[in-house]
C-alpha cells in the first residue's frame, strides 16, 4: 500500500499567542512505515481542541491549514487500520463512519473552496490527489453493499459522503437521492434532489457508456479517460457520451412531488411551472400538477389543467372521466339543497335544472370513458347514473 502522510503534533500550547507554533507542529509530517499510535493520535486531537477556541485570531491562510487538519484527525484511524492490515478491506471498510467522514468532507471543502481562489494552493493536491483517490472508493464500495442488503438509508448517506469527498462526480449524489426516496425519507429527498438540480454536473456533466464484450451489457464510466482505459485493453467497446442535462425534465418532475408531498402546496405550485419548462409534453407531470389544484381544492385551475391534458392526450380514459366528474362534482350539495327545497317549488325547479344541466354537461365525457374502457366499473356506474338522472332510462338499461 501506498505510505499515508499523517500530521502529527509533537507539542502544543494553550496561549493565543502561541498559534502559529501550534499550526507549525501540524506541519511536521513524516511518511510512516507503521501505524501511528494512539498517543500521536491523541497529540493532533488536543492541538486542534486548543486552536477551536483560537479561530478568530488565525489569518485566513492559517485557518485554511487548520481546516485542512480538522478534515485530517477523522481519518486518522482509519489509516492506522488500513497501515495494520492493508489486506483487510472488511475491516477498514467498517472502521468508515459516517458521522466521522462527515466533518472530513466538510473541512475539506472549505479548503478546496479557500485555496480555489488563490494561487498558492497549499493543500489542494493532498486532498485532490492522494487522500480522496484513496477514501472515495471504499466509501462506495461500503455504500454499494449497504444498497445490496436494502439499507437504502445508509446507502444513501454513503452515496452522499462520496459526493461530497469529490464534486466532480455528481452521480453519487443522483444515487444518495434516488435512495433517499427509496427509503421514504422524503424531507432528505427533497433537500438531495434540489441539490441535484443545483449542480454544475446535472448542467454540465457527461456519463460515458461502453459496452462490456463479457456480457454484452451497457456500462458507466467515470471518465472518458477510464473508458478510453478499457478499450485499450480490449474489454469494451461501442461507446457513447450523453448530456446529463437531459435527466433533467425527469428530476424536476421527482422534485415537483417530493415538494408536494411534503405539503409545500405553492412551493410545488412553482416547480411545476418550472418543470413544465423543461417538458411540456410530460402527461404524468401534467396530471401531478392538476391533482396538485384538486387536492388544493383550486377546482377551477384543475378543471383548465385536465382540459388541456385532453387535449394532448384524447384517448384518455382516465382524463375524460375526470372532466365528466368535475361537471358534477357539486352533486351532493345540490340534492342536500334540492331536499331542503320541497316546499319552494321555484326553488326547487331552479335546483333541479340546474343539477340536471351539470349531468348534461358530463355527459360526452363519461360516454367517452366508457367508450374506451367498457370493462371498468366506475366509468360504467357513473354513465349509468347520468342516464338516470337525465332520464334516458333505455340507455341506462342497456348498461
């Protein structure tokens, strides 16, 4: 195994102005051919507990070095594992907490965000190039396994870490979200798919297909780099790129759902309109948002909404059963009305007609449904009644 450079302080002290000493034994590193123990662990917890309380005195340049070690000390342990026993990939594997690896991929993106501004990049390639290469893929490795045994949740939050450890490669926060819904923890989802739409890789992103020769199967990619690898050397062949940008109808529509699920009515009002945007043609996002009004109990968008899906859609069952409901969607009111009203016969007539009128207004529509659907029960049932109530009884009996 490659050897691991662990920071390790030799001293510290307490006194502010002592913080530049402190930083500076954080600097001494050495390449270790064994473990460090738990006293050099130790060391590097109490000098980065002593400069917590120190932050508003560090430069910004000395708070990116101490940033760069809070992202260090998690992984520490890890190491002395993998130093121990560089064969046990199940042991290293479980010594990767998430709660630890967190704060890990926290600070060092606050690094990788300080160091992008400014030329002299201090600590950008150890992260970049030597400790993330080495983390990432056993962090998706032990998130591929938690996928495995259906512990969506935490599968999530390894797919998420891995995101977070490196940006670049936003399928694994794609695969976090996906698990998220997966799991029903539709707040997080929510939050992950947002952040999916955000992301410079859903804008810009490429995911590069080759096919397996072994199996004949379509495969992924990380780079064009790596799949340019595998043809080499003879293992894939028929690749093809494609624009992750155009997910992006799909991911909106997920969204929608998830905002409205979690009971943002006009929050979801806006993404629909947002979404639609993206794919206008999209009849299950057309039909979300309709039902979104009608839940919304907005019966007059609702009713414009299934109107236009009609129109995309003519041979909809469902659709046409729906407008002729609408038309009567009134109907236990005006009865209740119609009963009150035995004694008024102005009254009573009035209502009548009235309600006779929205069953005459239903009418193409429940004949269409059932039209294009004989078999179902409820579009039979509300034929029926509206032959009924409009005294085609002859029709009704034929039914």
């Amino acid at each position: 195994m490659k050897k691991i450079i662990f920071i390790v302080t030799l001293f510290f002290s307490f006194a502010i102005l002592a913080q530049t000493d402190e930083l500076k034994t954080l600097d001494r590193t050495y390449n270790l051919s064994s473990a460090p123990s738990q006293k050099d662990i130790d060391k590097v917890k109490v000098a980065l507990a002593s400069l917590d309380g120190m932050l508003s005195n560090l430069s910004p340049e000395q708070k990116n070095k101490y940033n760069f070690y809070k992202g260090i000390q998690p992984l520490m342990e890890v190491f002395v594992i993998a130093i121990n026993n560089p064969t046990d990939k199940t042991a290293i594997i479980n010594s990767l907490a998430y709660n630890k690896l967190i704060i890990t991929a926290e600070y060092f993106n606050k690094v990788l965000d300080f160091e992008k501004n400014i030329v002299k990049k201090e600590h950008t390639s150890d992260i970049v190039k030597d400790i993330v290469p080495l983390i990432k893929p056993l962090v998706l490795q032990k998130a591929y396994t938690l996928n495995s045994s259906s512990k969506f949740k935490d599968a999530s939050d390894y797919f998420y870490l891995a995101y977070l450890l490196d940006k670049n490669d936003g399928s694994n926060l794609e695969n976090a979200a996906i698990l998220s819904v997966q799991s029903e923890d539709y707040k997080k989802a929510e939050k992950l798919y947002e952040e999916f739409l955000n992301s410079d890789y859903l804008t810009n992103g490429i995911v590069y297909y080759a096919v397996s020769k072994a199996n004949e199967k379509e495969e992924t990619f990380p780079s064009s780099k790596a799949r340019l690898n595998a043809i080499n050397i003879g293992t894939h062949e028929k690749p093809r790129d494609e624009k992750v940008i155009l997910k992006k109808p799909s991911i909106y529509k997920m969204y929608a759902t998830l905002v409205e699920n979690n009971g943002n009515v006009e929050k979801a009002k806006k993404i629909y309109n947002e979404a639609k945007e993206f794919n206008n043609d999209d009849l299950e996002l057309l039909t979300n948002e309709a039902n979104l009004y009608y839940n919304s109990n907005d019966l007059v968008t609702y009713s414009k909404l299934i109107k236009e899906l009609v129109e995309k859609d003519p041979n909809n069952a469902t659709l046409q059963f729906k407008i002729g409901y609408l038309s009567i969607a009134e109907d236990g009111k005006l009865v209740e009305e119609i009963n009150k009203n035995l004694d008024n016969r102005t009254k009573y007539d009035e209502l009548v007609l009235k309600r006779k009128n929205s069953f005459i207004r239903a009418l193409p529509y429940f004949e269409k449904a059932y039209n294009l659907e004989p078999t179902n029960a409820d579009y039979k049932n509300a034929l029926k009644s509206t032959y009924n109530v409009l005294d085609m009884k002859e029709k009704a009996d034929k039914l």
